[in-house]
C-alpha cells in the first residue's frame, strides 16, 4: 500500500512539475491566431514575349513534370472551350517561321481527324493552365533543399 501511495505521489509531482514548466507552442505565423493575415507582395509574372529565348526554356524538376510556360499569359486569358490562343502557337512546331514548343502527343485525339487529316486537339486538355504555370522570379518561401531531375 505504501509503495502504491509513493508511486502515486511521484507522478503527481512529475506532472505538476512538467506542466508548470510547459510552455504554449510558438507559432509559425509569428502573430496571434485570431490576428488577420498579411496579403503576400504581388509578384510580377515574367514579361517577356513569347518565344523571345527558345533557348532559355525552363528545366523542368521531375519527371513527368508539365512544361512551365515562360512567358507572360494575361493577354491570352481566359482560356474557353471555344476561344484558346495558346494553340495559335503552340499546335505545331512552327509559328510565322520560328521555332515552337509543340503540344506533347497526349494532346491529341487518338481518333479524330482535322479535315488535313492531321490529328484533332483532345478536348478534355483545352484548360492550358490546369497543369502549365507561368513562372515569377521570386525567391523560395522557405529553405529548402530540393534538388530536381537535371
């Protein structure tokens, strides 16, 4: 009985000594939970024209990874159904003769056919930018030591 009670007193002590030492979490946030956040500063998105550096492609980091797009997009948005500029130039590998990035394969319907006889854009990949992103030249958000596929 008296080895129970000993027990039962060093626990308690154990606990009232931890949690008198215990500490709240710090916070990430660096404020209040209940204090509204900081809108970030607006990134510009790149500015140059497209197809102005075909050799400055962005590598891509992995494998499978979509192509990033280059170039500014605000003019050819929004992207429809009906209305996509981004095939003005990007359905073939030639643009007013100069070389392009061409839509993969995968874009293509693997039945239909254009009137040419060449193969139909895929309608279910008409939303461009679902899977190809315009790219900011910002610094990482935090640090980190990711290294891609080069």
């Amino acid at each position: 009985m008296k080895t129970v009670f000993t027990v039962i007193l060093v626990a308690s002590v154990a606990t009232f000594v931890g949690c008198a030492s215990f500490r709240p979490p710090a916070d990430m946030r660096g404020s209040d939970v209940a204090a509204p956040d900081q809108a970030p500063v607006e990134k510009q998105y790149a500015t140059r024209a497209p197809n102005a550096d075909l050799t400055a492609l962005i590598p891509r980091t992995f494998k499978g990874q979509p192509p990033l797009i280059p170039h500014e997009v605000e003019k050819y948005l929004p992207i429809t159904v009906e209305e996509n500029d981004c095939l003005d130039c990007h359905i073939s590998d030639d643009f007013k003769g100069r070389k392009m990035p061409r839509m993969g394969d995968s874009h293509f319907s693997q039945t239909e056919k254009e009137a040419d006889g060449s193969p139909k854009v895929n309608m279910s990949r008409w939303q461009c930018n679902s899977c190809h992103v315009a790219q900011v030249d910002a610094p990482p958000l935090v640090d980190n030591t990711f290294v891609g596929n080069k």
